[in-house]
C-alpha cells in the first residue's frame, strides 16, 4: 500500500557554482568607502564608484589620485574583477582617499583569497613602497571639543583687569 508520490526518488540538485566575491573597505577621517569585488563578468575589469565610471569621477584634479594604485601595479591585474564601490561622509579629498584605499585593499585580498599568497606579498610590498596610506589608515582621528571654549583648542580669553577695580595713582 505504498502512494505514488512517495515510490520516487528526489530530484538530483544541480551543485551550485557560487560565485567568488569579497568586500573590502577604505577610510579617510569620516569618508568610507566599501568595495565589492566579483568576478569579471567580461574580459576586461570595471570599476564603478556610485554606480559611475571611474573615468567620470569628479573633481577631475583629483581623478588621478584615484587611478594611483591602477596605474601603479597595472591595468592587467585589474582585468579578471569587476570592483563596485560606495563612498559616503567626508569631503571630496577624504572620499577620494577612500576610494583609492578601497581599490588597493580590494586587489590584495583578490589575490590573498583566490590567486596565491607569493603575487599578493608582491603587490602588497609595491604599493606600500609607494604609499603606505593605500593599504593602512591614517589613524588621525578630529579632537574633542574641551570646556571652557567654543572648540578643541580656543579657550575664553583671560583678562587680569576686572571691572570697577581700577585704582590710579597720582
């Protein structure tokens, strides 16, 4: 007395290819910047900050900066990731810092993760023999407002006259 839906065997799952990723961030005072790194869909990488180009990235003055760790290491070992930036906080200068931190860190965890450990030691003593900032943050943080004043460091004058106690001499 067995049903005919319980005589059949289950279907045979597909194994499901995931597909590689890894998120990276970078930091400059209270700009950050997060990455997603994915495999490249096409044959040549893309980098998109917001949802743009990098090449339309604005202001212009500072496009280069960004570009730094591309130029330096080479476009090739670009072309296998596809990188997706967000930036928020901060000024133009610290997201721009930021985003080319994000960039960095993004390639050296790719090859940490999933190339091998002898090119990432590689990259990572190029870019840090370049500048140590696109690997490591900048740990100046602003400084606290103090009593007594209206910042961190203005303080209310002192006046050593007071009022109504002036004595003249003749």
């Amino acid at each position: 007395a067995t049903t005919a839906g319980s005589s059949t065997t289950p279907p045979q799952q597909q194994p499901v290819k995931l597909k590689r990723s890894l998120f990276t961030f970078g930091k400059k005072k209270t700009a950050t910047a997060t990455a997603v790194v994915t495999e490249s869909k096409t044959s040549h990488g893309t980098i998109r900050v917001n949802g743009a180009p990098l090449e339309i990235l604005e202001p212009a003055v500072l496009r280069q900066k960004v570009m730094e760790p591309i130029l330096l290491l080479g476009k090739d070992k670009f072309s296998d990731i596809d990188i997706r930036i967000k930036v928020s906080g901060g000024g133009y200068v610290a997201q721009i810092y930021a985003i080319r931190q994000a960039i960095a860190k993004s390639l050296i965890s790719w090859y940490s993760k999933y190339i091998d450990e002898a090119s990432k030691q590689e990259l990572k003593n190029a870019l840090i023999v370049y500048d140590r900032s696109l690997l490591v943050q900048d740990k100046r943080r602003q400084e606290a407002k103090h009593p007594g004043g209206k910042g961190a460091r203005s303080k209310k004058q002192k006046s050593y006259r007071q009022p109504g106690f002036c004595m003249l001499y003749f």
